[in-house]
C-alpha cells in the first residue's frame, strides 16, 4: 500500500457543540480518497477539569495493522535506528492487530494538560491520499519535497489572494483560543 504524507492536527473548541458535523465531513472526504484518519482522539473537558477521551478512527482492522506497523517504524527509527525501526514496525502492527490506537494516554496527556476547562479538543493522524500521484509524479521527475507550511490567511493580503477583511476573519476562525 502506498501511504500518502501523514500530518498531526490538533484542533481545540471553546463552548463545543458536537453534532457529528466534523466526523461526517472526515468521512466525506474519505470516501472521495482526499484524506484517511489513521487515528483520531476526541477530548473534552469539563468545567472541573474532568477528562472523557473517544479514540475515532475510519480504517479497516486490515489499515490499521499496515498503518499501525508505519507509525511504529516511525516512532522506532529515531530510538535505536535498524533494530529501532524493526522493533517499532513489529510493536505498531501488533498494537493494531489488537486494537489498539496509535495514540496512548501518555502521548495525549501534553496535549491534554494544555486544553483549557469546559472545551474540548482533537488530535487527528490523517494520512493525504490525494497527494500520493503528485508525491510520486515529483519523484519520477527527479525532485523532493524541500519543505511544508501552512500559510496565514495574513500573508495572503500581500499578494492578493484575499482582501484584509476575508483575512482578518480566515485568521480569527483558524487561532480562536478555546
């Protein structure tokens, strides 16, 4: 299976209103093959600072073997380069074997010291499967990805993209703080 570049996103949400509206539009987004979660945890956190964690994913028990084993040999590489990255790969593709998320509490838990009370926030591993033809296209004409960036809606006013008053709001709806 080829897998295509994978990126963390941590979302947080003041006063959450959950309505399956994002879960939905993930969804919606798999089934054209723009993106896939390969694990997503979903946190809230109540006015006393009470934690109820939901690990979410849209693979097969299959993808998540072969995605669990990835992730693993990723972890494993930096740790004890060759035997590291065999010993992650082994461990990620258990773990999944058996259900496991590829996130664990003691993973989370930075992140979830960091939401503020009565919000909630989520961690999203999405792998994007659009970008596999443009990966290997790149690759075939002898080129690599040198970098990768967001780029502010705030940077977009210099060249014209979109007025300061569309950047000023994209800009507000992207760092609102919960």
């Amino acid at each position: 299976m080829a897998i295509g570049p994978v990126q963390l996103i941590v979302l947080g949400f003041d006063q959450p209103e959950f309505h399956g509206e994002i879960i939905a539009e993930l969804e919606r987004l798999r089934e054209s093959d723009t993106v896939r979660v390969i694990d997503a945890l979903a946190v809230h956190k109540d006015a006393d600072g009470e934690i109820e964690v939901a690990h979410l994913s849209n693979l097969s028990k299959d993808q998540a073997i072969e995605l669990g084993s990835v992730v693993g040999a990723l972890v494993g590489l930096g740790i004890e380069g060759e035997e590291g990255f065999l010993a992650g790969a082994e461990a990620g593709a258990e773990a999944a074997a058996d259900g496991v998320s590829v996130f664990s509490d003691e993973d989370a838990w930075d992140v979830l010291e960091e939401i503020p009370n009565d919000s909630a926030a989520a961690l999203i591993l999405l792998e994007h499967q659009w970008a596999v033809p443009l990966r290997d296209a790149v690759a075939r004409a002898g080129g690599s990805r040198l970098g990768d960036a967001f780029i502010s809606p705030l940077d977009l006013v210099e060249i014209g993209l979109v007025s300061r008053e569309e950047a000023d709001e994209l800009h507000a709806l992207e760092t609102a703080t919960p």
